[in-house]
C-alpha cells in the first residue's frame, strides 16, 4: 500500500492521535507495573530470584511477541494485531490477580504483555513507529518527542497512581488499560504498511544498518535490565526500607523529569544532529547511574536518581527517529520491529543476576554494572555511526 501523500493529511493526523492515545493508555498500565510489580510478587511469597527469573520471563517473552510483529502485521493487519496484542495485555493482567498460584502468575507473563519496568513490549511500539515514520518522508524528532513525550507523563502518573490504588488491584487496573487499548485500536484508521515482499526480503542472512543498529541497542537494554524499575523500586526499598508510597512519588518525579526532556531533545537533534544528542546525553547519565548506590542516605541517592532521569531518555525519541531515518522506507518495518524486540530480549537476561546481587544491596553492584556497559554502549554507537548522514545531520 502506498504511503498517504497530501490528500490524506486528514487520516494521517487522526491516526497519530490514535497512536498518542494508545501510548497514552499503554504507558499509564506500564507506569502501575514499574512501582508494584517486584513488591506483589514479593507479597505472594516470591523470593528475590524468583522476583528477578519472573522479570526476565516477562522480557523475554514480550521480545518474542514483538520479534513476531511483522509477520502478524503480513497475516493479520496492523490494526488486527494491535487489537490482538491490546487484549492479550487484559488477559495477562487478569491472570496476574492469581497471586496465590505462581504457575498462573508465569502464564500471565508469557503473554508477552507484562512491561517488567516501564519498557515497551509486546507488537505495539514497532508497528507505531513505523505509523509516525510513514507520516513524512524523512522522520522528524519531534514527532518521536510528541509520541514519548505523552507516553511518559502517562507512565509517570500510571507510577503515582500504583501508591493510590491498593497492591491487589493493580493487576485489574492493568487489565482494564488493555481493555481501553483494544477499543482505541478497533477504533483507528488503517495505518499503511509497506507490500509483503518488502517486509520478508530481509529473511535471508544479513547484517546491514538495522542488525547493526540492534546489536548496539541490545547493549543497552541489557544493561537497562540490571535496574528496570520494578527493580529499582525493591532496591530502594531493600536499601533504605522506603514503601510504595514513597516509591511511587520518587518514580513519578523521574518519568515526569523523563518526559520533559522529550522536546529538549528533540531541540537539541536539529542543533548537533540525533547521534550526538543521544550520545552526549546519555553518557553522563550513566556516570550518575554508577554513583547512585555510594549514596548514604534515601534522599541523596534519590537526587541523584531524578538528575539521572533528567537526562537518560533523551536518546529515546532521537535514537527512534534515526532508526528510521538510517535506512530505506522499505525497511522501516523490519528495522522498528528489529530494533524494539532486541531490547526486552537483551533486558531479560539481567534481572535474574540483580535478584541474586540483593543479597548485597548496599553494594550495588547492579549499578556500576548497568553504568559501566552503558558507557561501552555510547562510545560504540559514536564510533559504529559518526560518519552516517542523515535528514537532520
């Protein structure tokens, strides 16, 4: 299907409305999570192992369900699959209720629908993605900025929100955002999407922009995982005995400091260009990740949490966009679904070794571990993509 050009600026407006909506909806789900999640299944009797193998499963299979997208997309429809995926999310949730049965509670999580700290999984962020790139020919940062920008004041009040509601209501709450999602997807306009073959003519062995591109992401995702948030959250509170309440206000000034840097980002992108404001942003943030655990006391550390928010997300709409921006419009679907499955995938294989280093807490050591891969990360992606050219550069 052809890309709309300007007789179907209409439509294109009024699904990236849908699009902002869902995030919207999706994010305030993912934000009640990020708080409770570690901490109910703590109360159903889960160790800190089991917390950690249950936040990888988690990750793991919502990589899956994204890897997944695009052939779905092929059979389906996008707005299908989306509708789909919206009501897999209300089961999980639902399922998630049965504290009392861990096996129900593993079920929950290989829908690939459960957001362990605040991550996108499942189909839904590539198949956004790529509705917002197909909006122009040379993706904007600002668009990208708009998409996270509502999507991260969600999360941060989907977290304040998970202090107000009590802990066994929380998986009804997350079913109920999946319910609200699968109407507003049913609702959407149709999003095009490129023809089949030039969604599947990358089966064959390759490593071009997008494989190169997922490696570097799956980096630091893998290091993002050593402190997802539902793990950051059981750490503060292992460390300095703070409750949900408390978490929830701390995770909520984060995400809404998260969220304000958006649009700065997408600011500075058309100043130094989308690879240096990644990078030059994201790498002090993971000096400040690394000093997090020397802090003595709740409230410095906490300080020194919200600096690093302030600045660690404005590589997300930047990154996105130069994504899309770094290969052909044939291979926008292949590159978001590419790009976003290898982060929960990456992100799944540390929670289990942050569950087994809370035996250390006041060590840290998850910290300096996800801070020090995090700074391998930038200095790579500088060096691998310095010399790429792109619309905004």
């Amino acid at each position: 299907m052809p890309e709309p050009r300007c007789g179907a600026i209409g439509p294109i407006a009024s699904t990236f409305a849908f699009v902002v909506a869902a995030k919207v909806v999706r994010s305030f789900g993912y934000g009640l999570l990020s708080v409770a999640l570690a901490l109910y299944l703590a109360s159903a009797g889960f160790g800190p192992l089991a917390i950690g193998a249950t936040l990888s499963l988690a990750l793991l299979a919502g990589a899956v369900f994204l890897t997944l997208s695009a052939p779905l997309v092929r059979r389906l429809g996008a707005r299908t699959t989306l509708v789909v995926a919206a009501f897999a999310m209300s089961a999980a949730g639902a399922l998630l209720s049965y504290h009392d049965h861990p096996f129900v509670i593993l079920i929950a999580c290989l829908f690939g629908t459960l957001s362990a700290g605040g991550q996108e999984v499942g189909p839904f962020a590539a198949i956004e993605q790529h509705a917002i790139a197909s909006s122009s020919s040379a993706p904007s940062a600002h668009a990208f900025a708009n998409y996270n920008l509502a999507g991260a004041f969600a999360l941060a009040f989907g977290a304040l929100a998970a202090g107000a509601i009590s802990s066994p209501w929380i998986p009804w709450a997350y079913a109920s955002c999946g319910v609200i999602l699968a109407v507003l997807y049913a609702a959407m306009p149709a999003i095009a999407t490129p023809p089949p073959q030039e969604t599947s003519a990358h089966a064959g062995i390759r490593f071009g922009t997008s494989e190169r591109l997922a490696a570097l992401f799956g980096v630091d995702a893998l290091a993002g995982g050593f402190v997802v948030q539902s793990f950051l959250a059981y750490w503060l509170h292992v460390r300095y005995g703070a409750d949900q309440q408390i978490l929830a206000i701390v995770l909520f000034a984060a995400n809404t400091l998260s969220a304000l840097s958006y649009p700065v980002a997408a600011w500075l992108s058309t100043k130094i260009g989308l690879l240096r404001t990644m990078v030059f942003t994201h790498l002090p943030s993971n000096i400040l990740l690394c000093i997090v655990p020397l802090m003595p006391t709740f409230e410095s550390a906490t300080a020194v949490l919200l600096a690093r928010f302030a600045l660690s997300q404005m590589d997300v709409p930047t990154r996105q966009a130069f994504a899309m921006d770094a290969v052909p419009p044939s291979e926008r679907v292949h590159a978001a679904a590419l790009t976003n499955a290898v982060r929960p995938a990456a992100a799944a294989v540390a929670p289990i070794f942050a569950g087994l280093s809370l035996a250390t807490a006041a060590i840290g050591a998850p910290f300096f571990i996800a801070g020090g891969l995090k700074i391998v990360y930038d200095i790579a992606i500088f060096r691998a993509f310095k010399r790429l050219k792109t619309s905004q550069d």
